[in-house]
C-alpha cells in the first residue's frame, strides 16, 4: 500500500491527559497537560512540553517544583477548563480541592485517582516551549485505585488526547502482557 506524507504532524497518540500543577503569582495554578513522558528509571524522572509564555513556565521556573496529576473521565470540563484559561489572567486555585505532599509549592488535586509531586530537574529550553524534567519525589493514590498495590488503569480511568483532531478519548480493555506477549516470536 502507497504511504502519503501527511506533514510534520506529532501523531504520538494517544497521550495521556495530566494536571500540572504549581505555584504562580504566589498562587496555586494548574494547566492540562498532553505532551508528558517517563524519561528516566532510576531517579525517576518524568518531562513536560509547557509553552514558554505559560502562566505555569514561569511558576515552575521560580518555585522550583511542580505536580502531575491525572484526572479520570469525570473531571473532563474542569481539565479541559485549566486548559483554555491562563493563570495569568483568572485565578484558577479554587478550580480543586487542594492538598500537599512534601514539596511546599507542588499543589495536588484531592480529586484525581493519582498524583506525582516533582521537584525541577532539568530545564531545556526549545523554540517555542521549555521542557521540564522533573524528579518524582512522591505518588499519592488511594487504595481504590490498586490491584495488588499496582496502579490499576480500569480503576484509575483516565483519558487520553489525540492531536491535530483535538479529541479526548477513554480507554479501552487491556488487549495483551507487556515484556511477554512477544516472546512467542523470540521462540520460532
Ligand atoms: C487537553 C489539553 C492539553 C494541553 N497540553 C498542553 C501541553 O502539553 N503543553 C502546553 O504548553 N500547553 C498545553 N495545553 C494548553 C494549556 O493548558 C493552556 O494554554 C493553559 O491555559 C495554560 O495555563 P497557564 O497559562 O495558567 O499556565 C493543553 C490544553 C489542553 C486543553
């Protein structure tokens, strides 16, 4: 089959919608996030794409840490809400219920089945927007949300992001065993 060359479009999808959290404008402030990734085992360390002009770049540049959050399916308004208003213009504190872990300056979201407060790693600076590779420093869930104290998806139900379309979409059933269902290739 004939490929075509649709431009230089990131489809790395689906992206798992997260929370960032931080404080700015010495307030607690909080944007949608869907460019995340784990970049790093051992110290565990994970990287956001946040636009250099952000409300929460400049919160994460001054305070130093920040939290991830991600929200399950029924906080679909308000992520998407925390990811069309800027902080630098309306105050998004009260959008949560708020609680802290460690970190003085990594606000976290009571409502959201899982939360990672980070502290700042690393910062690259890009064309348009600034990477921010953060050190986990602690997890925070509730038993819920475990299967055999491991973070269990179904329970956790959270949405994933397709662009350039703009679509939220929920997860499905798990389909196969990661590090096994390819082992029965090795064998032939
Ligand atoms: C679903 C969703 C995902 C987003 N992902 C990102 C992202 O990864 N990086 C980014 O810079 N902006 C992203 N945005 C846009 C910011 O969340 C938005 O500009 C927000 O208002 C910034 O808030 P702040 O100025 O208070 O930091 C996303 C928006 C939505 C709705």
């Amino acid at each position: 089959m004939d490929k075509i060359n649709i431009g230089k479009t990131a489809f790395i999808n689906p992206m798992p919608v997260v929370i960032a959290g931080t404080h700015s404008n010495e307030k607690p402030n909080f944007m949608a996030v869907g460019w995340i990734s784990s970049v790093n085992l051992n110290p565990p360390l994970i990287a956001i794409g946040i636009g250099s002009h952000r409300c929460t770049a400049k919160g994460i540049e001054e305070s130093g840490e920040f939290s991830i959050c991600v929200p399950d399916a029924s906080l679909l308004e308000k992520t998407d809400y925390v990811g069309v208003v800027s902080g630098n213009k309306v105050d998004k504190s009260g959008v949560f219920d708020l609680f802290y872990g460690e970190l003085k300056k990594a606000p976290m979201i009571r409502e959201c089945p899982i939360c990672m407060e980070c502290r700042l790693y690393q910062t690259v600076k890009l064309p348009t927007h600034t990477m921010f590779i953060g050190e986990i420093m602690g997890t925070y869930t509730e038993e819920k949300y475990l299967t055999d104290g491991k973070p269990n998806l179904t329970k956790i139900n959270p949405f994933t992001l397709t662009m350039p379309d703009n679509n939220y979409w929920s997860m499905g059933d798990p389909i196969g065993k990661a590090w096994n269902i390819g082992l029965k290739l090795k064998q032939k």
